[in-house]
C-alpha cells in the first residue's frame, strides 16, 4: 500500500519541481571575455555576491542591458552582470587573434624585463580590456611605440539579436460613429522684432558675457608612451612603456646617462681569451611623450686593451623612427636607419661597421607606405591602430622589408 502510495505521488512532485524552475531568458546576443579573468556579480553593485568566475576567450549569451553593464550568462549555465567595456566581440576577438599571427612576423627592437605584474591590453588604452599578464621578472620582445591620449576607449558594443514582434490586430471600426477632426489651430501672432533679446533676462546676459572672458583655454589632453609587445609564447598587445626596462647587459646600460634606451641590437662579437662580448648598437630618447622613437644613437665596442666598453660612433639630436633594421650576416655587420632630416623628409641612412669603424654607405629618401597599401597587408590590426592614428613604425615596417629583401 506504502508503495502504491509513493508511486502515485512520484509524478506529482516531479510535475511541481518542473513548475518551480525558472526559464532561461532569452540571448539577446553574444560576446566573448576581454580579460585574463572577470567575475559575474549578482546585482549592480560592486559589493554584490559574486555569482561565478570566467576567463578570457570565454564565450557568454548577453541577457540584459542597463547602460554599460550587461547581463550574461557563461557556458556553464552561471549568470551575473558586468561591465560592457570588459567584454569583445566576434570581430573584435578574432582580430585579436590575427594581431597576434601577425606579431610573430614583426623585427623585435630588443627584450625588455618587466619587473611588476603587468597587464597587457588589446589596444593602447588604460580603459580597454586585459587579456593577459606578463609575471614578475619576465621578459617580452619589443616591437612598436606609440603615442596615444589618455581617454576612455571606445565601447563597441556586441550585436543584439533582432527581437520578435507580433503585429497588433486591428480593431474593428463602429459603423455607427463618424469620425470629426479637431477644429482647425488659429494662426500664431507674429513676434516682435528684437524678440530675441527680449527673450534674454539682463542678469542671465551679463553672467554670459563675465564666462566668456574669464573663460580659460582647455587643458591639454594627457598622452601616455604604449609599447607593442611579444611574450615567448607568442601573445602580443600593448603594455605601458614606462613598466619596462630593457634587457641590454648592464655594462652597457651604465652608459645611458639617464635617457630610455628604446632598442637595441647586437653588431657581431669580439674574442678576448676564453670569452666573447658583443659590440652593442642602441637608440635612445631624451625623453618620453614624443612622437617619434629616438633622439640619439650610439656603436659601443670592447677595448680588449681597456677590458670595458667604448663609444665607436655616436650621433645625437636626431629624430628617429622605428624600426631599426640590423644585418649581421657577412664579414661587416650593417644597420639602417630611418630619420628626418632638415626639411622634415624621411630618409633611409645605412651605415657599416668595419672593425672599430662606422660610416655611412648610403642615404637616400624614405618614401612610407600609403594607407590604403598598410590597411590591405595588415587588416586584422584595424582595432588597435586606425589608419588616420597609425605610427610611423607601422607605415615603415613593410616599406622596410621590401627594400631590404625581407
């Protein structure tokens, strides 16, 4: 009888359960996770439960909008809200993807230490996502420099699926009522014609005119220096210059007097007994926030009779771009250069280097690629560097190649 009972009742309360859950709400469209982790709250607020945790690349269905947060609901089922500027979209993520395919084809300009967490970003922008931290003490390849305003990034926010509407049913008209319009609207009366003075009160004109000559010039728009960088393993995206140091041995970088070295690259070897040390080729910049990558640069070479580095060519008060190009292959190494000269043209100077000698072998004008050429080689770098905004290393890079035969 017991068991009768309880078969009975089984249905019943599996009927009750099914009636309790709530259905899913439906997606209004999807987006993926911007940075390298990012928590789901329950609510608004930022002291509300946290209600899961996902990671970058994570695909979620967006649920609900308020503002610039968004409801979301990850693969495992979990919900919560977050900020709409921490999440990607479709092309967004996929062109993040092809920054860093592309990023493996790029000359590295030196490696450079980070000696702090470092957040790596996916334009050059405090504000934009995250997606990756280089640890204490790692070591990142150098690539590109850009000069970049501080200001909020802008939100692209992912589609919203189309949503489903259902057509009104027209009401049926009373045949017995007439439909009668309103009555006609008399004309308006014709305004005087010093009406729009009138319309100004004297105390609200004479505010006006006292703000509009203690008005003060706006302040100028903060710039921060955004290097473009390559981790071992092959991630790339835009970390802020001034968090890192580069990796040139320390016997050399005594020599830098205070200026940032912005790269550098080994031009062969030099044997003392047992041991070999490198000649050295740097660029450096005075200081930060310039449009340009160096203002000065420099040939170190070791003294086997003085057992330390010396200066084998230097030049300074010049404005440089990168990329610096280094061909160590053949009996003497050779380096080129990108510069302004006096009429602010660019000009491409090749110099040699002979033993303990430097000279230059060729100087001849440097014409960048066109916009339209740069967009069509690079399309998958369109979010971080639009073609108005893009530095001059991304012009010259495949104007770069093709002369030099790579």
């Amino acid at each position: 009888m017991t068991l009768l009972r309880a078969a009975a009742c089984f249905p019943l309360v599996l009927l009750i359960s099914c009636a309790t859950q709530k259905p899913k709400a439906p997606s209004l469209g999807e987006a993926f996770v911007g940075p390298t982790t990012m928590t789901l709250r329950h609510d608004l607020a930022t002291k509300s439960p946290v209600t899961g945790t996902v990671k970058h690349g994570e695909k979620l269905e967006i649920l609900e909008y308020q503002h610039r947060f968004v409801r979301v609901r990850s693969e495992a089922g979990v919900e919560g809200w977050t900020d709409l500027r921490q999440l990607l979209t479709t092309d967004q993520m996929a062109s993040l993807r092809g920054m860093a395919e592309n990023a493996k084809q790029y000359p590295s300009q030196g490696t450079a230490t980070v000696f702090e967490l470092l957040n790596m970003h996916t334009e050059p922008n405090r504000t934009s996502p995250s997606f990756w931290q280089v640890p204490e003490n790692g070591k990142v390849d150098v690539l590109e420099h850009k000069l970049a305003p501080r200001v909020p990034a802008a939100v692209t926010a992912p589609p919203r699926a189309p949503l489903k509407t259902t057509l009104r049913k027209k009401t049926k008209e009373r045949s017995g009522q007439a439909r009668v319009g309103p009555p006609p609207m008399p004309a308006a009366p014709t305004p005087p014609d010093n009406w729009a003075a009138l319309s100004v009160p004297k105390n609200i004109a004479a505010t006006a005119d006292a703000n509009k000559a203690d008005a003060k010039p706006a302040a100028p728009v903060p710039m921060d220096d955004w290097s473009f960088v390559r981790t071992s393993d092959g991630k790339a995206g835009w970390v802020l210059t001034r968090m890192l140091s580069m990796a040139i041995p320390d016997e050399v970088a005594q020599y830098a007097e205070g200026h940032r070295i912005t790269s550098y690259f080994p031009l062969g070897q030099v044997q003392e007994g047992d041991v070999k040390k490198s000649n050295w080729l740097w660029t450096t910049i005075t200081k930060g926030l310039e449009p340009y990558e160096f203002d000065s640069f420099r040939v170190f070479v070791w003294s086997r009779k003085h057992h330390r580095y010396e200066t084998a060519y230097i030049e300074r008060n010049v404005t440089g771009h990168l990329p610096v190009m280094v061909n160590n292959s053949g009996d003497s190494p050779s380096f080129t250069l990108i510069l302004e000269n006096d009429d602010g043209q660019l000009v491409r100077k090749t110099y040699s280097f002979e033993g303990f000698r430097v000279r230059m072998v060729r100087n001849e004008p440097f014409r960048a690629a066109p916009a339209e050429e740069v967009a069509k080689t690079e399309p998958a770098q369109a979010t971080h560097a639009s073609v108005q905004h893009r530095s001059v290393y991304s012009q010259l890079r495949e104007r770069a190649r093709k002369l030099l035969g790579r």
